[in-house]
C-alpha cells in the first residue's frame, strides 16, 4: 500500500515538475485522436489487423523525448496471443500479473485499472531507436473482447 502509494506520489510529482518548466507537454484524455491511437499501435507493438476500440491515451515528454505513455482500449478478439506483434512474448503472460506501473495515473478517471484479476506480463522492447519498458495488463471480457491497459516508460 505504502510503495503503491509512493509510486503515485512520484508519478504526480513528476507531473507537476514538468507543468512548471513547461518544457514537458503532457497529454490525457479519454478521447484520443486517430494520430494518438496510430502512435499506441506502432511503439507499443498493437497487432495492426487487429480491430480497438481506444478507451484513453496519456503521455510525458520531457524536452521533445518520449518519456511515458499509457493507452487503454478494448480489442476484438478473445485470444491474448493476437493483441500484440512478434516484439512481445505473449508466452510469458502470466495470471494475475502485478508491477509497480500498476498504480500509476490513478487520477485519470478512464484508465481504473483494477487491482487483481489481471493476467499480463512486463517487456523490454527497442523501438523508435529507444528501449523502452512495456507493462501489459489485459482482461478477457468473455464476449469475445479483451480489455488491454498498456504503459511504456523509456530509458
């Protein structure tokens, strides 16, 4: 509860910072556009056949670098192996999967991501000429959807 919170306090303070030295646009909405959902679908790895429903986009730039990125959506399909390209191991999903990303943006009303319950896993991946770490946390809805939460945090 404490590192949890601890998590969140650091997420908002690092927020904040970048407000004041508005160096760091910050974008979150529940809304993201068409530009929005085409950049989740190439950095985060998002099966591009595969039809989304986007649900919420939130990112971190620091000076012009990508820094962080949280997307949300629904997709089409009830099998896991089919939400991302060949960059995720979808073999390493495991059940009721926690991270220490799993906390963060807590403030934004459309990502409520629940506590248990979720299967998923944490990558490391190279894209855009960067590393990045990539938590994935997924629900299958049981009507032939599965409900995806991804973070992307570079360096």
């Amino acid at each position: 509860m404490i590192k949890s919170f601890c998590y969140a306090a650091i997420g908002s303070a690092l927020a904040m910072l970048c407000l004041l030295l508005s160096g760091c646009p910050i974008t979150n909405t529940a809304t993201p556009d068409a530009k929005q959902v085409a950049m989740c679908r190439k950095l985060m790895g998002i099966n591009p056949q595969l039809e989304i429903e986007p649900i919420g986009y939130y990112s971190i730039s620091i000076q012009g670098l990508d820094y962080f990125h949280r997307f949300k959506f629904v997709a089409v399909t009830d099998n896991p192996i089919e939400l991302f390209d060949e960059s995720i191991d979808s073999r390493k999903f495991v059940q009721n999967y926690k991270d220490r990303e799993m906390d963060r943006g807590t403030y934004s009303s459309w990502w409520k991501l629940p506590q248990t319950g979720l299967s998923g896993g944490r990558f490391s991946v190279k894209r855009l000429g960067i590393s990045w770490g990539q938590d994935i946390w997924f629900r299958v809805n049981g009507d032939g959807t599965i409900t995806v939460y991804t973070v992307m945090e570079s360096g």
